[in-house]
C-alpha cells in the first residue's frame, strides 16, 4: 500500500477555527504515524470542504496548517466542480500538495463535457500527482462497457 486517504462528514458541525484547528492536528499526527510506517497520508475532499468557518475556507485552513512532510491531499475533482470551485487555483497556489486525485464525471468519464479534464491534467505536475483514482459513479451503460469507456478516456486523452 503506497498511501492511505480519509475524508471527513462532520465539518458542518465545526463552528470554531479552534475546532478545526485539532482537525488539522488530528491530521498531521495520523500522516506522521503513517509515514513512520512507510504510508503516505492524504485527505479526500467533498463539498463541505468549501464552507467557510469564520470567514475561513476549510479546504484552505487543512492545507495551511497540516504539516506537508505528514499530509497530502487527494483533490476530487468532481466535488471541487459540484461546488464551483476551480480545482486549477489550488494546484497553482498549494503546489505538491496533491499525492492524488480523484477523477469522476456526471456521466462516464469524460462524456459530460462538464469537466475539463484535460485542462486538470496540464497541471498534474504542478499538483505534484502520483496516482489517479478513477470512478464511475453512474452508469448509463452495461458497467464493464462503462469501465472500458473510461479506461479508454484516462489512457487515450490524459495519461
């Protein structure tokens, strides 16, 4: 196993920055256990991510204040688009902090036209990318057909 991700679905309930702040506490200490372990640490977004708590960003707070030598993130793209958010302004300004992304579509991938995919991928070095996670959330077609559709999209057009 080359990194370990996790997400959070209690942010709605944060209300302090103090509160937030032991999120991100929490963070560092499992990223060092893990990486003391030979495991690379990475924090999955969702929507919640871009709530602001007092003013600040979560997704923002996470990134400045988790140690980068014990915390990556895993950026999804999809929840970054759902929640109008321009993935491509977190990667210019938290540079190598993305071990990961997660990439899906509203359709099979690449299929929508809603995701600019191949504009992400022009700054996956600048992300500092390892790995691709691809998901096909929802099918409109036989799931091994799905499958092939986006093994095809990621090799093809993007990798």
């Amino acid at each position: 196993m080359e990194y370990l991700t996790i997400s959070n679905n209690q942010l709605k309930e944060i209300k302090t920055l103090s509160e937030l702040k032991k999120y991100a506490e929490y963070y560092t200490a499992i990223g060092k256990l893990c990486k003391e372990r030979g495991i690379r640490f990475a924090y999955h977004n969702h929507s919640d991510e871009f709530k602001t708590v007092k003013n600040k960003v979560i997704y923002d707070y996470l990134l400045e204040n988790t140690d980068p030598k014990y915390v990556s993130f895993q950026a999804d793209l999809h929840w970054m688009h759902l929640s109008q958010i321009n993935p491509i302004d977190y990667f210019k300004k938290y540079k190598n902090r993305f071990i990961s992304w997660h990439v899906k579509d509203y359709k099979e991938l690449g299929q929508s036209g809603k995701m600019d995919f191949e504009l992400y991928f022009e700054y996956a070095e600048t992300a500092g990318v390892k790995y691709i996670v691809a998901e096909v959330e929802a099918y409109n077609y036989p799931v091994w057909y799905s499958i092939n559709a986006a093994w095809n999209y990621l090799y093809f057009n993007l990798l």
